[in-house]
C-alpha cells in the first residue's frame, strides 16, 4: 500500500483548487447546512444547488463522473428512507395487499422520499467536492485555524497518517490468513465453523491491537527523539487573498439566492 | 435480499447529510461536544503528551481491524465495529477521543457519514456504543476472566444494538423514516450482527488477556460501573428530547399523539389512512411512543439483568 492509497484529493491547478482551505471548508459547510434546509418538494432548489455543484466541478477542471460515482455512497441509506413511504398522510398512489398486511404509499410520502434522498445526495456531493480539491493536511489545517480543539485535529491528522500502514498491516494479517486456509475446489468450505471463523479474526485484531501500541510507542518515542512538545506545528500559513474573500462572498450569496428562489418557488404552487 | 440487508447494515449506522433534522442534528452535536471536552481533558491527564500518538494510531487500528472481515454465509461477510473493543482496551475517554477521530476521518476522507450529522455520529457509533458495551464490561470488574470475557460479549453484543435503536429512533424522529418499520427492522438485523461483534470482541480480548495481561488490569483501575447509567442517560435523553425537536410533520404529530395520550379523554388529533394500518406493528401515535420506549426500557432491563447475574458471587468459578 502507498502513501496516498486512501487520499481522496486529486490534483488540479485550477481556481478552486488554489482557494483558501478554511473558505472552502467554510463554503461547503454552508452550502451543506442549505440543502439539508430545502423543504420538500423544492424541485427548484434541488436543480439549482446540483447545476452549483456541477459548476464548481468544472470549475475545478474535474470530470463529473467522479462525483457521481462517489455519490454513490448514499445508496444503502435508500433502505431507511424507503420506509418513510408508507406513513405520511396523503393521496394514495398505489396499495399493495400483502397477506395481512396494506400497504399504501401515498402521494405526500411519495415527495418526502424523493426529497430525503435529493438532499442528501446533493449534501454528500458538496462533501466529496471539497476532499476532492483540498488535500487533506490542508483540510486538517484549515480545521485548526477554525477553533476546532487542536487535540482533535493532531488526533485525526495522526491517524491518517498512519492509515495505509496499520492497513497494510491488516492485509498481511488477511493473507496470512488465507495462506495457511486451504480449500478444497468446489466445494465453496471456508474451513471450521462460523464460530471458529469469528474466532480467527478476533485473534487478528488483538495482534493487530498488540502490533498498533508497540507502534505507538515507537512513533512516540521517534517523536520525543526530534523535539515534540506537545504541540504539531506548522509552516504553512494559510493567508486569505482578496480573492479568497470575493470567491467565497460570492459562493455564499449564490447558495442564499438558492434558498430564496427555492422557498418562492414553493410559494407560488 | 437478506444478505443485502446484512452487507448493508453496517454502512447504515453512518447517517448522511440530510437525514437527520437540523435541531437533532444540533442537540446531538451538543452532547457530543460535551462528552468530547470531557473526554479529551481526562484522557490528557491519563496520558499527558502522549496523547497524541496514542490515539492517532489507535485510531488508524480501529479502521485498519474492520478491515479484516470474516465469511459468513452465502457471500456476505462481517467485521468488526470496535466501539466496546475500543472502550474496553483503551478505557473510555482514549476511546472517545479514538471512535470520534475514526468518526471525523471517515466523513471527511470517504464521505461515509456526514459533516452536519457528525455529532450524531459520535452519539451512535461511539458514545453510546461504547458506553453500553463498557458498562456491562466494567459489571464484571473483579470476576474472574471467563467472566470478563462473557460480560464483554454481552457489552459488544448490546452496543451494536444499541447503536441501531439508537440510530433509528433518530431516523424516524426526522421523519427519514417510518418508526414502526424501521426501529423493529434495524434492531433485529443488528441483533444478528452484534452476535458477530460479540464473538469477534471476546476473541481478541482473549488474545489480549493473554498477550499483555497487564494493559486490562490497568484500564480496568479507572472507576466504572456508573458508566452505564452515563450511556443509557445519553440514549435515553437522545430519544425522549428529539421528537419534541424535531420539526417534521411526522415528529409534530408523534407528540401531538403524545398529548393526546396524555389527556387519556382526547382522541389522537390526527387519523391515519384507514387502509394502511399494519397489524401487529401499531396504528397510532400513541403505539410509536410506546415502542420507542419500550425498546429503550428493553435494553436498560437486559443490561441491569446482566449486571445481576453478573454480580452474584460465584464460588464454583474455575477461573479458566
């Protein structure tokens, strides 16, 4: 495994890529907190905040695509929501008979559904926008300079850092494993009961635990030998240009426009 | 179709953006906050300038162990959740700080959960989890290890369902979902799921026990049985606080249900479609609150149950 096998930052020169990381964590927290404030049935918004969405894509010279397929993470989320179908009050659209059971999805439930899911698609989207420009020091950075507890953030851009290795480290524990789980062909055994399997991985994680605090101790102990106090520093200042602030202003007042024309919208019908 | 739901099920507890009303979203981000500062100071006094490496690498441990997943049947495999496991090795406030970093970086690297849900997040995949599953552990503090080891099965077991009522009453309480489909459905899918988390969570504190005896000990010097009571208030206050925040017609007239049953005379004030009731599940408002409730007070009996038969003196104990 390498270094950036888990990094979800893909390096462009464009425009957004270059804006300041605490405006674009800012941006997106903003953006995100408005979708998830459109009422339901807010077809225009909804519409308006994708082409936004699909705007900063191209701005960022990616390829939609990636989004679109990273999306997708949302979907087994449907699974939850599908329920809300049958308990709004409303028209209904259709009704099954299913032994004992009606079920009726009603028109009402119908829009509360479809909007349930458009949000939160579009609230991932804005998410998956920003690791996608910002690389993810920057994100931790950014995060620091806006009071989030330092603690946290050393805490999380730790584990990051050590991510592919404790991973690399669980693959070789998996390949251990199947090395040593012969099979016959065909017959689709994995060897030993479910019972022993779950055992088998129990005994992977308590290595992997023992493995991961020798390790920390290491990290800690290299860190001591070069100076730590306590404290991640840093030489990056992150300094806001006027273009910073005209880009973010600007990105702001289009995601309140949004939220206006989607709530006029709603009045007008 | 049973096999997706299992695959499914363990994404479900990292609720997206958009799920989950702004006010709960709010309140649940408070708790967390809360629990967080608390966290953070005591793990700092327990640890000092450690604190840092300890946890960062702990909690790329956490990531990297539920990798290792396990066949189960047909296709499907499990894996580990960790939260209790985490709790239990790391003693709870390391392994807040822990669960919530894993938290953080899985939304903010692979959008698996969102950024304005994340305290609710932390609520359902670390506090109360963790709580649960090392409140029933810490029942069984001076027993003897198969003790332990139970105790924790049974910790891991609850956390995982715990998570899912959790979850799910927060879903319904959004109006996300329908209650009196998706609280029995999660819970009972992650009953089976917890029996792997359970299995899983003995095996390697066996492996623990045995590989570094001493670390157990020492977690175990930190005070504990009120631990219990701390997850289930914060469940317990989650659940009774977020329908009255909640903004959704659905919450508005799940406490109008409420006061409707309050005042025994009154009719509930709304009527559902006469076709669609659904036999067994309920028909009324009145029928949600009280499945909320009764889920929650189920889970509360199971534990204290548990900490009584854990807590009675057992001379015949081998001590394997």
């Amino acid at each position: 495994m390498r270094a950036d096998t888990f990094d979800r930052y893909i390096r462009r020169e464009s425009l957004v890529h270059r804006l300041d990381p605490r405006l674009k964590v800012v941006v997106a927290l903003v953006f995100i907190l408005a979708t998830a404030l459109l009422p339901d049935g807010a077809w225009l918004g909804f519409a308006l905040s994708w082409l936004l969405i699909f705007w900063l894509t191209r701005l960022a010279w990616l390829p939609y695509r990636v989004v679109w397929k990273r999306s997708l993470v949302i979907v087994p989320f449907l699974l939850a929501a599908v329920t809300v179908l049958v308990n709004v009050p409303g028209t209904a659209v259709f009704t099954w008979q299913i032994g004992p059971f009606t079920l009726a999805i009603t028109d009402a439930g119908l829009v509360r559904f479809v909007s349930i899911l458009i949000r939160g698609w579009l609230a991932v989207q804005v998410a998956i926008l920003l690791t996608a420009v910002t690389p993810f020091p920057d994100l931790m950075h950014a995060l620091t300079h806006l009071r989030v507890p330092a603690i946290l953030v050393s805490i999380i851009s730790f584990m990051y850092r050590y991510l592919f290795v404790l991973a690399d480290e669980a693959q070789r524990l998996m390949r251990a494993r199947q090395a040593r789980s012969a099979r016959l062909p065909g017959t689709g055994l994995h060897g030993g009961s479910l019972f022993w399997r779950a055992k088998v991985t129990g005994h992977m994680v308590g290595q992997l635990f023992s493995r991961s605090l020798e390790r920390s101790d290491r990290v800690y102990n290299a860190m001591l030998a070069r100076g730590f106090q306590g404290r991640m520093l840093t030489i990056n200042p992150h300094v806001m240009r006027r273009f910073d602030w005209l880009a973010g202003g600007t990105a702001v007042s289009i995601i309140v426009l949004i939220q206006l024309i989607a709530r006029n919208d709603l009045h007008i019908y | 179709m049973l096999a997706f739901i299992s695959l499914v099920a363990g994404i479900l507890l990292h609720i997206p953006d958009g799920f989950l009303s702004l006010v709960i979203s709010l309140l649940c981000w408070l708790a967390a906050v809360v629990m967080l500062a608390v966290a953070a100071r005591k793990a700092q006094v327990d640890y000092d300038e450690r604190l840092i490496p300890v946890a960062g690498v702990m909690a790329a441990f956490i990531f990297a162990a539920q990798m290792l997943n396990f066949p189960v049947a047909g296709g499907t495999s499990g894996h580990l959740i960790g939260a209790a496991l985490a709790f239990i090795v790391l003693g709870p406030w390391l392994g807040l700080l822990v669960m919530t970093a894993v938290i953080a970086l899985q939304a903010l690297l692979f959008q698996d959960g969102g950024l304005i849900v994340m305290g609710a997040n932390i609520l359902v995949m670390g506090l109360v989890p963790g709580f649960v599953g090392y409140g029933v552990y810490r029942l069984a503090a001076n027993r003897s290890k198969s003790f332990k080891l139970a105790a924790a099965g049974v910790g891991a077991w609850l956390s995982i369902v715990a998570a899912a009522l959790v979850t799910a009453l927060l879903l319904a309480f959004s109006g996300t979902a329908n209650l009196d489909i998706v609280v029995p459905v999660m819970v009972g899918v992650h009953m089976l799921i917890g029996m792997g988390e359970a299995l899983v969570t003995v095996a390697a504190l066996t492996f623990i026990m045995r590989s570094r005896p001493a670390l157990l000990d020492e977690s175990a010097a930190t005070a504990g049985g009120r631990w219990v009571l701390a997850g289930l208030g914060i469940a317990l206050l989650v659940v009774l606080f977020a329908p009255y925040a909640s903004p959704s017609p659905d919450g508005l007239e799940w406490v109008a249900g409420q006061q409707g049953f309050l005042e025994t005379a009154l009719d509930a004030p709304y009527q559902f479609l006469p076709d669609y009731t659904i036999p067994g599940l309920g028909e009324t408002g009145l029928s949600t609150i009280v499945a909320g409730l009764v889920g929650v007070l189920v889970v509360t009996a199971v534990i204290l149950l548990v900490g009584r038969l854990l807590k009675r003196p057992q001379r015949s104990q081998s001590g394997a």
